[in-house]
C-alpha cells in the first residue's frame, strides 16, 4: 500500500518549553501533519543551549495541540530500556489520543558519547528493542530475554484504563545496514538531517520495503526575499556540518558524499563553531555548500520545488528543520503559501 505524503517538522529539543510549545500550536493550527522531537544532545550546551526531554516534552504539546501528530525523533533504547520506553509512550498515547503519536528509535552516538555509555553492537539491539516495546505495548503477557535487553511484563487486565494500540515505530538510520534493518521490522526509516534527495534514493535503494521515509531537511522561508529564506538554513546547516566533522564521522561519510560535500570543505565550518558558536559557523556556509545541502529554503515557490524533488526522490514524509528569526511566521507562511500545494488546508 502506498504511503501517504506528509509534511511536518522536526523540533530540536535544546530550546526553552513556551518556545516549543508555541511553534507546536501554530503547527497545529496551519495544519502541518506532523512535530517530531529530536532530543537535543547536551553537546548544544557548549553553544549557548540546554538539552531538554523528548518523552517528557511530548506528552506536553500532546496536550496543547489537537490533530497534529507527535513523534519521538529519536530518542535512544541506550539510555531508556524499552519496557521504560513503552511506560513513556503510554502517557503520550493518553495525552494525544488515537493515532497521534510516532514512535522513533535511533542511537544516537553522539549522546552515548556524551554520557559515557559504551556499545559496538547496534543493529542486534535496536532489533530487540523495536521487539519489547511492541511486545510490552500490545498489553499480553510478555516474556523476552535478548543478548541486550530482556523483559518479563504481565499481560494488562480487562479493567485496567489505558490505550491499547501498538503505535507506528520508527528505526533512524543512517548506514545501510541499519536501514535494511528499518526496512525489516519498523514502519517507518528516519534519515538525519543534511539528507538530500541523493541520499534519498540511497535510502530507498537500501530500505527495500514501502515504509515510511521521514527525512530531516534543513529549511527557512521567507515571502520574497529568498536570501532572507535562506538565511536561517545556512545556520542550521552550519551547526549540523559541524556536527558531522566534529562527532559523528563514518556512517556521516555516505550522507557527504552523496551530497558532493568534502571534509576538508567543511572543516572551517565546525572550526569557526568551535571557536566562536553558530553564527560563525553560519559566516563558513558559503553559497556553494548551502545548496549541496538541498535546504527546502528560500520564497516559497523555491520551497514548493524543493519539496516536490525530495517526494520524486521516494521521501513519504517531509521533517522541516527550521531556524532563524520569526519561526512562528515562518511557519504560518508554510501553512499559507506551501501546504495547499500539496493537498493541505
């Protein structure tokens, strides 16, 4: 069956509640389809941002929004056991209701890294943990014991009061391996952000199943100005070529080449982040490495066509990973100029 195309927006965890909380209601409100919540790894600390919970921050805009769908984008089986996990994804469920919630696994190395919590073996792992969550989640009695992680949960009683459904689960992959995983046994493959529609194909090539292709685009708007639509994903998109130089090389490796972008080209990038924050990083981003990284960024018939390529390339479900000033217009101008395109009011 062929998957629906949404749009949404993936939300990094690193800014303060009210902030999230808003740019989630206007969200809601344009009718975006939906907010994923990438957990902001405590390496933001070091440029002037706190980390903060993606399962807790969820059941709260949960809460303050209506239809717009939630998604954990990702949070890791490393640092919550899955039992744990399938408890946090209950108060989501309850707190959104039927069918508003995403389930998103990744393992997030560069949090590892940051609490010192050592693993070599992913793909065994992600694989038992996508197995108790689902198991602990469906409410019979559950008795698992992995390489990993184990679990011995009581079946739930008729009376008890809770949601019962399975949700959607996610696997975020980068390397291939992981993705053929995700093509296997989740419902959906997430890709990290710098994903161009080459990296696109890539997925797809190796996913080898009709799932769902979420994909973290950096993006910006702007009515009609479109350096000024650009200019929030050249710092975005500084931030995160700093992160691919700085902490997560290898699997990264693919997702630069694809995009035609070299370490050497971007290492000024994540020197200047080190030296002097994200803006000037942002200084680094030239012209020429901003549009290798495919931002849906600019006015918003560049935005419109932006799109279109990512869902020729095979994406299903568009992550919007916007920055700059004025994000609550900028996100009101994507529901005004760019969702009717495809099919939303």
């Amino acid at each position: 069956m062929a998957q629906p195309f949404r749009i949404g927006v993936m939300q990094l965890t690193m800014e303060p509640l009210e902030e999230m909380l808003g740019s989630a209601r206007a969200m809601d409100r344009v009718g975006m389809d939906t907010i994923w919540l990438a957990e902001a790894y405590p390496w933001w600390r070091k440029h002037g941002m706190e980390a903060r919970s993606s399962t807790v921050t969820s059941g709260l805009i949960a809460k303050e929004t209506e239809r717009l769908a939630v998604g954990w984008g990702i949070i890791s089986p490393f640092t919550r056991h899955p039992v744990q996990v399938a408890m946090d994804a209950r108060v989501v469920q309850e707190a959104a209701g039927p069918g508003r919630f995403l389930l998103g696994f990744g393992t997030s190395k560069i949090f590892l890294n940051n609490a010192r919590i050592p693993t070599k073996r992913t793909l065994g792992p992600m694989r038992e943990a996508v197995e108790i969550v689902r198991g602990v989640l469906s409410g019979q009695p559950f008795e698992y014991e992995g390489q990993t992680f184990g679990a011995s949960v009581p079946g739930l009683q008729d009376e008890a009061e809770t949601p019962r459904d399975v949700p959607p689960v996610y696997v975020a992959a980068t390397a291939p391996k992981m993705q053929a995983l995700a093509g296997e046994i989740a419902d959906g493959c997430l890709t990290p952000s710098i994903t161009t529609p080459a990296f696109v194909r890539y997925t797809r090539e190796n996913v080898a199943a009709d799932i769902d292709i979420g994909c973290t685009i950096v993006a910006s708007i702007h009515e009609s100005n479109r350096d000024a639509g650009r200019d929030g994903a050249r710092e975005i998109a500084g931030m995160y070529l700093a992160n691919k130089v700085q902490n997560i090389q290898g699997a990264a490796d693919t997702l630069l080449d694809l995009a035609g972008l070299t370490q050497n080209e971007i290492r000024p990038v994540a020197e200047a982040m080190e030296q002097g924050g994200r803006l000037a990083a942002k200084a680094k981003v030239t012209d020429d490495i901003l549009d290798k990284c495919k931002p849906i960024a600019g006015t918003p018939a560049d935005c419109i066509a932006a799109i279109e390529e990512y869902r020729d390339a095979g994406c299903t479900h568009i992550m919007l990973e916007l920055w700059g000033d004025r994000r609550h217009d900028q996100i009101e101008l994507f529901g005004k100029e760019v969702l009717p395109h495809f099919g939303r009011r």
